[in-house]
C-alpha cells in the first residue's frame, strides 16, 4: 500500500488530493498548520509551521521514522499580494522557506526510502501566476522558483525511478482564494467571466490531475509543469 505525504493535506486542494489518494486505498499523511477535520484509518495527521526552518526539519524526521513515503506532493502556500511600492522584501524569505527550503527539507528526509525502492513521485503545486500577475511579486517569484527546483530534481532523480512534476492551477475556489476574493461577489463573477472555461477551478480540478502524475503508470513523465487554469495560461484573466 502506497504512502504519499502532503503538505497543506488539511484543506482545499491538499484535502482533495487526499481524499482521492484515500478512495484509491492508499494511505495519507497530511502535514499542516491543522490536522485534517475528517478521520480514516489510512489517514495520519501532523502540525507544523512551514515557515518555521526547525520544526520543518524537526517533523520531516518524524514522518520518515514514521512512513516509508512513496511520494509527496509539496502543496502548502501562500499569497501574501502587494503592489510592488508596498511589497515587504522580507516576504520573499518568508515565501522561499515555505515554497523551496521546506519542500526540500521534506524530501531529504523521505529519499533515502525512494531511492532503496526504486520509486518515488514528487509533485509540486504551483501557480499560474508564475509567469506573472500584478500584487504577486513575492508569490509568483517563489513559485517560479519552484519550476526550477522541480526540473532540477527530475534530472538528478530520473534514473532512480523517481519522478518530479508541478501543475500550476488557475483561480481555485479555496480558502486562499477567498482570502483575497470576497466569496461569492461581484467580484468572483468577475474572474470567473475572464476564464476561458468560463468559470473557477475546483479543488478537484487539481485532485484530477495530481492522480495522474502520482500513479505508478506515470513513470515515462517527469519534469513537466501542467497548467490546469481553464485555459487563463493563454492570456486570460488568473489569480
């Protein structure tokens, strides 16, 4: 039975992910700022603060001892948007740390296990926003940062049975998004008239597509960044 460990498993994308992964009859390790609200005896729940280099360190020692990991999925986030004359430069560090330095430090932990078994995924959760989007200086600048980290691992990993992917979704009805768009406004409305598809993603829009890449038959595809976006990568509207 496959263990996947997921980083933001809690809420949002994350839970959807999880929540496909448990009806498969895997098992799951959800790592958040909470515990996921659900129960499932294939579901195991820990805290931490990303953003906190120590405790990053100190949990990804404890899920390892813990799990033999067969793949990860590095979803947690954060926007913190500004217009660039109000942007604080420190909320590159605060974002670098939670987007590269934990996703990292996770995945060190959990490689020794991969590299015995011969297989492993790895898959990031990114952002449209990575090719650009006004008040997203902090975000899309780490989350673009992210493309290069995971192209970089699926080179240095292909050969072990490991692979390294992203999708970058769109504008997804989550809690982040509702954090900046007020739920169910003018608004919304809006960015949901500016997609293509003309309307917002789902958290299982994204689930869908995770599935594929964390399936054992996906082994022939690495290093790939997959736009589920509704089409907004062509030049429309995205959050």
């Amino acid at each position: 039975m496959r263990t996947t460990l997921i980083t933001g498993g809690n809420s949002g994308i994350g839970a959807a992910i999880g929540d496909l992964l448990l009806a498969r009859g895997e098992k799951v390790v959800s790592l958040g700022l909470e515990k996921p609200a659900t129960e499932n005896e294939r579901l195991f729940g820990y805290t931490v603060d990303l953003t906190d280099a120590a405790a990053t360190a100190q949990v990804a020692e404890q899920i390892a001892a813990d799990h033999a990991i067969d793949a990860v999925v590095h979803n947690a986030g954060a926007i913190l948007p500004d217009l660039l004359p109000d942007a604080n430069p420190t909320d590159v560090i605060k974002l670098a740390q939670l987007h590269l330095a934990s996703p990292m430090a996770l995945t060190q932990a959990v490689l020794p296990g991969m590299i015995e078994r011969s297989f492993g995924r790895i898959l990031f959760i990114t952002s449209r926003a990575s090719m650009g989007m006004p008040t997203r200086s902090s975000y899309a600048a780490t989350k673009a940062g992210v493309h290069g980290l995971m192209r970089t691992w699926a080179l240095e990993l292909a050969d072990k049975g490991i692979t390294a992917n992203a999708i970058a979704p769109g504008p997804v009805l989550t809690e982040n998004f509702w954090g900046i768009v007020p739920k169910d406004g003018e608004l919304q409305d809006k960015i949901a008239s500016g997609v293509p598809v003309r309307r917002i993603g789902t958290p299982q829009d994204i689930a869908n597509a995770a599935g594929f890449f964390l399936d054992a038959n996906s082994g022939f595809v690495t290093g790939q960044v997959l736009y589920v976006c509704g089409g907004t990568s062509l030049g429309g509207q995205a959050s």
